[in-house]
C-alpha cells in the first residue's frame, strides 16, 4: 500500500478569505519531489497553507505520514521557507533603511546567534561551506545583503534535517555560483536521505532535474498532479507579441514634464568607502552615470551593490561623508533630499520586505509619488489616474482595491513597480525587479522596462542575478567584487 505524506480529499477551508475555488484533492506519496508551479495570484501559497493545515477545514481530510520519523505532528516534520525574506526574532522591529543606520543595529541578533546548537557537526561543516556562512557568523541579521539572508535562511533550516522541506522560490537572490551550489545540494539531498523536497515556483519553465512530479494551480484551482517530463512538454506561455508591443508603444507615447535635471552626470561617486565597524563594503570606488546610460550592476552576494544603491537613493546616513554628486549636485551643499527622490524611481528586495503597510494598491502605487511608506497626502485626481494607468501596464488595474497584504508575492511585487514608475522618474533603479514573477509577467516587465529606456534621457540602474533578464537596452556594465 502506498505512503501518502500529504493526502488532502475534498478540502474546503473554513474562512472563505483563505479558500481555493473549488475542494481540494491531492496526494503526495514518499519518495515524490514536487513542483508547486502556477502564475502570480494563482493560489500556489494558499495550497502550500491548505496542505499545512494552517486554515482549519469546513469540508473535507487532510491526513499526514511522516513516517519513519518518530513524531507525526506538521511541525516537527515539515519546515517551510516562504518568498518574503524575513529577519526571524528581528522581524518585529525591522523598517526600511534600518540596514543602513547603524546605530538601530545594537539589539539585533547575529547570524551565530540565530543559527543556535548545532548537533550535526558534519552537515554544518558542509553548509558553512557551501554558503560561505563563517565570515558572516559574527554579522548582524539585518546587516545582511538579501542573498545572504536567503543563505542564512537556507542553512538554518536545511540544519534541522526535516523530513519534508518546502522551499519558495528558492533561487531567487542568489547569485549565479550559489544558485549552482544549491542545486547540487538538493538534488544530492534527494539522493542521499529521507528528506522529501517541495518547490513552490514562478518560473514555470525552470523545474530542476529531481523533481519528479509537478501540480500546477492556476486561478485558484488545484489541477491534478502529472510527471515532470509530461508537464515541460505540455508547458507553453504565449508572449502576447500584439499586447506587448501595444503596451511598448502606450509608454513610447508618455508625455514629457520638462521637469528634469539637465546634468550630464547624473551619478557620480569619487573614491567612495563604505565601512561598518571592521568590515569595508566599498572600496575608493570611482563610478560615473551618464545622462541616458543603462547601467547593468552585478556581484556575487554580499559584494555592496545593494549598499551603492542605497547611496544613490539618499538611504544611507554615511552619503553626506562621501564625495558624491546626483543630477549634478554634490551631496551635503544644501539640496533637499526629497529634492532628489522626486527624479529616482526606486524598487528592491528591502523594500518589499519592509513593505507591510495594509492599504489598497492604488494607494502603495501612490505613496511613489512623495516617495513615503504609505500614503500621507492624497494624490490629485490626475496623479490617481496617473497610478491607474501604470497599474493597467502592469496588469493589476482589478487589484487596485486589494490590499496590499491580501496579494501575491508577485502581484505585490509588480504593484511595488508601478510605485517605482509611477513619477515617470529620470533615474530609475531596480534592484533585482522581477524576483518572483512568473514567466509571462517577467517577460512583461523587462518589455516595459525596455521601452521605458528607450524614452529620451532615461537613466537605468538595474541590478540581477539572471543575465536573461537584462532588457536589451543595457549599454555599460558594473561589477563589484566582495572586500574580504
């Protein structure tokens, strides 16, 4: 007779906030390794919560095998890392830009301190290895560049030897070599052990090898499970070409306010360092953006580039001692630093993470417009209609009255990058902007950013782990190397 980890027969949740469109049937058996594949909106995270039992059901079983583990309960079992990037204990008191004021930092914990007793010396050994987490023991959480919490996480959780891992989105800010690294380790893990491995994932065209079997949930129905090999080749997306180049051409034909800077330089750093306590970020570094460049950024994890942006952005306490001038102005002269936020747009996995203000969508489009967390001024009637249209060319205009929380990881990612266009800003900088996006909305999104570029005296930051992902507008490149 067959193992059943998960068995769900005609599962209906109790709170129709948190239900599926139609009673859930599904079973994984042991030894399975599944996709949980589906566009943005679709209900893939709710089937992860359903399956879990974290919403009580009205109709329907849920049964669980954990077996040969001991215990039986979900949470002795099954550990589960979700997309939003969490600062674990530190979470609570977490805001934006606290990263990079170190004097909020104090009563953070470090990473040594969170990782705890580790019993399994050998594992730690090949973990710390593998995510390079010596150098970062003594660092604290919040100090940590994305990819390196995504680490963190990663190895405090693959620590606990589970007997079920679901993993969202596991790749995502992670660089190219890690990304390799991690493959290696789940598919070994798969191999090697009693660990059953879920993936929930956006990009529907990238299912790594292990995985043998796939369910796909698409507006909110949980479809039947199929092979892997069955489902890549019964996968399509169709781009649209018509819908994209339509909306290509509707931001080709924005109007200009004349209200921009007319600098040729727009970023220009001079032997710029960036230290905290006895570890250097950025080092004397010379960099210069021109009027209407396109600038790729790259990096392994943790080599600053967040930390540079964040000096562009006027984030980072430690801008006013460095020699930096943005549109032409040398930071610290007297100019308003709201003054120079009204021509940068801005979007990055900070961000996101500190996002949790629980307002319409429309009104996180808005709060772009005086660049605030939430919304303290009401919008005019033409700057509303403003947001409507870049939420249209996003796709989310029916969301609009959504809340914020009550979205997807990418619907709210591509609501957070409506907000960062929403100004038509001269400077737009995006930090890996299509984390978490499915594969029609990444094609999309970098179609969107393409023609925005493509506008005149636009000027684009953009950072990314996936080199597909660049638009082809792109014409000079950055690449930082980590201070050891």
């Amino acid at each position: 007779m067959e193992q059943y980890t998960f068995n769900i027969a005609g599962g209906v949740a109790r709170n129709p906030l948190v239900r599926l469109a139609q009673p859930v049937t599904a079973q994984i058996a042991t030894g399975e390794h599944i996709a949980i594949v589906g566009p943005n909106g679709g209900g893939k995270s709710l089937f992860v919560d359903t399956l879990l039992g974290k919403y009580p059901l009205r109709e329907g079983t849920l049964d669980y095998d954990f077996s040969p583990s001991s215990t039986r309960t979900v949470y002795d079992n099954v550990k589960y890392i979700a997309f939003r990037d969490t600062y674990g204990a530190a979470d609570a008191n977490y805001y934006y830009q606290q990263r990079w004021n170190a004097h909020d930092q104090e009563d953070a914990p470090s990473v040594r301190e969170m990782l705890g007793e580790i019993k399994d010396e050998r594992l730690k050994e090949e973990l710390f290895e593998l995510f390079h987490i010596e150098p970062l023991l003594d660092k604290k959480i919040i100090l940590l560049s994305s990819g390196e919490l995504r680490k963190f996480q990663l190895t405090k959780t693959l620590l606990t030897a589970p007997r079920v891992l679901i993993m969202d989105n596991p790749f995502i800010g992670l660089d190219a070599p890690t990304r390799e690294l991690l493959f290696s380790l789940l598919e070994r893990l798969t191999r090697l052990s009693s660990v059953q491995i879920i993936l929930v994932l956006s990009m529907l065209d990238d299912i790594p090898s292990f995985i043998t079997q796939v369910i796909p949930v698409e507006d909110l129905h949980v479809l039947p499970k199929m092979e892997r090999e069955a489902y890549l080749a019964s996968f399509c997306v169709t781009d649209e070409a018509e819908v994209l180049d339509a909306l290509q051409q509707r931001i080709a034909g924005l109007p200009y306010d004349g209200a921009n800077y007319d600098s040729g330089e727009v970023v220009k750093l001079n032997k710029v360092s960036i230290r905290y306590d006895d570890r250097t970020i950025l080092k004397e570094l010379d960099w210069t953006v021109r009027r209407g460049e396109k600038w790729a950024l790259s990096g392994e994890n943790g080599a600053g580039k967040s930390t540079l942006l964040s000096l562009v952005c006027a984030n980072n306490p430690q801008s006013y001692a460095c020699d930096i001038s943005l549109f032409g102005r040398k930071r610290g002269t007297g100019e308003s630093i709201w003054e120079i936020k009204k021509h940068i747009g801005y979007v990055s996995p900070e961000m996101h993470r500190a996002y949790l203000k629980n307002l319409p969508a429309i009104e996180i489009v808005a709060s772009g417009l005086h660049d605030s967390i939430g919304l303290y001024k009401r919008p005019q009637e033409s700057q509303m209609a403003a947001c409507e249209w870049w939420m249209d060319v996003f796709g989310i205009a029916a969301l609009k009255d959504k809340t914020f929380l009550q979205l997807s990881s990418g619907e709210q990612r591509l609501a957070l990058l409506a907000r960062a266009f929403v100004k038509d800003p001269e400077l737009l900088i995006l930090d890996e902007p299509l984390h978490g996006l499915d594969t029609y909305n990444r094609r999309r999104v970098k179609k969107i950013i393409e023609a925005f570029c493509r506008r005149q005296d636009k000027t684009m930051i953009m950072v990314t782990h996936y080199e597909s992902e660049l638009p082809s507008t792109i014409t000079d490149r950055l690449f930082l190397k980590r201070n050891r």
